[in-house]
C-alpha cells in the first residue's frame, strides 16, 4: 500500500488539501470557460 504506514492525521489533511484543489480548479475552469453558474455547482463539478 502506498500510505501503509501513514496515521489518519495524515489521510485527513490529504482529503482536505485535494478537496481545496479541485475546488480551485473547478472554479478556474469554469471562469476561463466563461460559465456564470452558482457556487455550489461550480464547485461540485456540476458545470
């Protein structure tokens, strides 16, 4: 296993870090895309 001997400390910040980074993404690709949509679709990917 790739994290086998990594504490769940570590699983949450990974969950957390990758969740903001999609986020991040998400927003960005749908403002290059010139998307005007709210939010919470932007950032649950529902654009």
């Amino acid at each position: 296993m790739l994290y086998g001997k990594a504490k769940d400390s570590f699983f949450e910040d990974l969950f957390v870090r990758h969740t903001y980074m999609r986020m991040i993404v998400l927003t960005s690709l749908t403002l290059a895309l010139g998307k005007i949509r709210k939010p919470e679709d932007i950032v649950s990917g529902l654009f």
